[in-house]
C-alpha cells in the first residue's frame, strides 16, 4: 500500500506515515464487535429466570382454579426444577466472564497494536534525524578541515614573514591581516593566545583579582571582562566569574557553562584559574551577603560594609542563627521573596571548590594573596602572559581578613557547635582543599 500524500509504501497496520506522518487509510486493527455475543448472554439469562415458573392466563374462576394447580404442580416439581436453574445461572455467569474476557484481551490487543505503529513511526523520525544529523556533522567536519587548512597557512605566512616575532605581536604587516580575520574572536589580533577563565565559587574574593588584572597585566588587560563568554577557539579575552560544576545555584553560571570551559581546556585552546578561600569564610560572607540584599535590597562588597567589628556580627549572628543554619542548609525559604533557585548549601558549596580544586591549571587561595600579593599574582601572569613583561607594580593585598571565622567561632557557641558537627565526609574534603575546621 502507498501513503496518498508522499506515494511512499507502507505496510497494513499502520496508523500514521512514517514520512509525512499523516494518517492512512485502513491503518490499525479493525475490532471484533462484541454486542450480538452480548445479546445472546443477556437472553440466556432471561430464560433461566423463567425455568419453574407459571405462565400467566386471562382472569376468571376457572383460569384461576388452573393457575393454582400449575403452582402446585411447580412447587411439587421443585427438586426437579432448583438444579436445572442453578445450571443455567452459572452457564449466563460463565459466559459473561469469557465474554468480558475476550473484550479485555481485544482492546489490549488493539492498544498493542497502536503501540507498535507509533513505535515504528517514531523509528522513521529516528532514522530520518539521524540522518539530518549525519549531514550537519559532515558539513561540519568539512568546515573543521578547511578551518584546520587556513590555520596552517597563517602559521606559514607568520614564519615566512618574521620567524622570530612572538605570537600576539602587532608589529608586523602579518599581524595587521589578523585583525581582519574571522577567525579570532572579536577582531583582537592577540595571536595565538589561550583564552582565561578565572572562576571563584560566590563569596571567594573574585573581585579583587578581577581588578588586579585590569590594571597589572600590560595590553592584555583591556580583554578582562567580569563574565563568562564560551569561544569555539583560542582568543585573547580574560574572562573572571562564578560557575558550578555539579549544582544549580543562584547568582552563578550553570554546570553546562563550565563543562564547556573545562572541554576547552581539555583541547588546549583555554586556561583554567581556580580562586578560593576557607569555605567557612565563605559562608559567613555569603550569608550576610544575602540576608542584606533580600531585606535592604543592597549589594555589599563584604562583611566589613555591614558590621564595624567581628563583635557586632557575632552578635547578629547569636540572635539570627536559626536564619543562618537554614542558609548554610540551602532551606529554599531563605529565598522564598526571590524567584529563581536557592543558593547553595555548605555541603554542596565545599563539594563544588573541591571539584574545582581538581580541576584548575592553577589554583590560588586569597588568604596567600594577603601574605604576598606579588608572588600569587605573577603566577597568575605566568599562565596568562609566559614570558611577557607586564607592570610589576605594587599590589595591595585583599581588605578581607584571613581566617576571620575563628573569631566567630570563639564568641559564638552555636557556630561552634556547627563547626563540630560537620559530616565526615565535608570535613575531609576542607583538609583536601588545604584548610582544617578548627
């Protein structure tokens, strides 16, 4: 049989076209009517109602005296009549039971049968995207090949032109073509440099790299942009914000985000900076950070925009810390005035720098950059720039002060208690990132 719309065959038994996906003539199973079956049982059941009893006559003396002697006759023919009424009941009730029992089979039967058309229907959608998908990828690869063919012959005219200029130079007429390539990112000319991504989990004093790199790198500076961007190649732009690995959390791009960093460093063309500090401290910012923009509607750089000393957060702290154990358990209801999903739990926000922390080129902890800001920042300079000169200017060290949870941890019991009463397992991942919990 052909479908009338597209002429494409197809066998008997199909609901739908597997090409134009319309529906066919005759398509299905027809079912068996059962309604005469029924009939003949509902009859049957009627005759053995009537086994025993007296048909009825016209009124009169005489038709009366008749129908008393039938009465007694059938009440003196009851040993006769009982079982062949309770054979025939049972014969009506068995054959209502074969007959509900043949409609069920026939409509599991007819369900069946429309699961199989729609199954192959959806096998023809199956092969029919497969092989649209085998035409894109094909298309794609031929574009990746040619791709792959220009990249060869710029790294021959750079060679040709001026072996021993370093890559990103603007000094050459190379150089100057490059800028009107497509084939770099935004136009920048910046060679064959590696795009940076500088990740910090929210409340790890990302900020303050940011503006390090800004104004400490040389030209390379201008491509710092305080988001996330994904490139198919290498491209000059520095890119620093927050990302999860594994949780969905507020005010931080997704895991799809950062599986598509982490595969770009995997092919060579990105670099990866990890920044971090002590989860607790973290948590303590994170939570006053929060509980002001959702009650004030402010967005504080830290605890010290807040509180004037450690003694006035602990004593928020002390009279809000059922507030604060909810927050540090992602409770959703800490949000419930914010559309949107919750923040991450402690658990879930120690888990995540540990991820991280195994996954960086290169990891940096901001208490290190309160000790010396110099050295943690020229090895940010080494992965960004190699062996280029940049400012070395002197650098200010973070305003947050390191470790300030210990403080806390003193003046208020409960935080005590919370610290102490961490699980095993988020204990032991703290000591893998470098830190204890006491």
């Amino acid at each position: 049989m052909f479908c009338p719309q597209c002429q494409q065959e197809y066998r008997g038994g199909y609901t739908e076209c597997f090409h134009c996906h319309i529906p066919l003539p005759g398509g299905g199973v027809e079912l068996y009517n059962f309604d005469e079956l029924r009939r003949a049982v509902a009859y049957l059941e009627k005759l053995s109602k009537a086994v025993g009893t007296v048909n009825s006559r016209p009124p009169g003396w005489r038709n009366t005296l008749i129908q008393v002697g039938k009465r007694w006759m059938a009440r003196l023919l009851l040993w006769h009549t009982r079982p062949l009424r309770e054979f025939s009941i049972t014969v009506s009730r068995a054959l209502e039971e074969i007959v509900e029992a043949l409609d069920h089979l026939t409509r599991n039967m007819g369900a069946l049968d429309h699961l199989t058309a729609n199954m192959l229907s959806l096998e023809g959608r199956l092969i029919q995207s497969e092989t649209r998908s085998a035409a894109r990828a094909e298309s794609m690869g031929q574009r990746l090949e040619l791709l792959h063919e220009q990249i060869q012959l710029l790294t021959g005219l750079q060679n040709t032109a001026n072996p021993e200029v370093p890559a990103g130079s603007l000094e050459t007429e190379w150089d100057k073509k490059v800028l009107q390539s497509s084939w770099f990112d935004m136009g920048t000319g910046m060679g064959y440099d590696r795009t940076a991504y500088v990740i910090g989990l929210f409340g790890t004093g990302r900020s303050y790299l940011t503006e390090l790199m800004l104004y400490n790198i040389g030209e390379r500076g201008k491509y710092v942009r305080d988001t996330i961007r994904l490139h198919p190649g290498p491209t000059p732009m520095i890119y620093s914000g927050h990302a999860t690995m594994k949780y969905v959390s507020r005010a931080q791009h997704l895991p799809p985000v950062m599986g598509r960093i982490l595969e770009a460093v995997r092919l060579g063309f990105a670099d990866l900076i990890f920044l971090y500090r002590h989860p607790l401290d973290s948590l303590l910012t994170n939570w006053v950070w929060w509980r002001t923009y959702i009650r004030d509607h402010i967005m504080v750089k830290g605890i010290s925009e807040v509180y004037k000393n450690t003694d006035g957060l602990c004593a928020d702290l002390e009279q809000n810390f059922a507030e604060f154990k909810a927050f540090a358990e992602g409770d959703q209801n800490f949000f419930l005035s914010l559309q949107g999903p919750r923040f991450l739990s402690f658990t879930e926000f120690v888990e995540e720098t540990e991820l991280h922390h195994r996954s960086a080129r290169l990891t940096l902890r901001l208490e290190d950059f309160m000790t010396d800001p110099f050295r943690e920042f020229s090895k940010i300079v080494e992965v960004i720039l190699g062996d280029r000169e940049w400012g070395r200017v002197s650098l200010a060290p973070p305003r947050s002060k390191p470790y300030g949870y210990l403080a806390v941890r003193e003046k208020v019991p409960r935080f005590r208690s919370f610290i102490d009463r961490l699980d095993s397992e988020t204990k032991r991942r703290i000591q893998e990132i470098g830190y204890n919990c006491v």
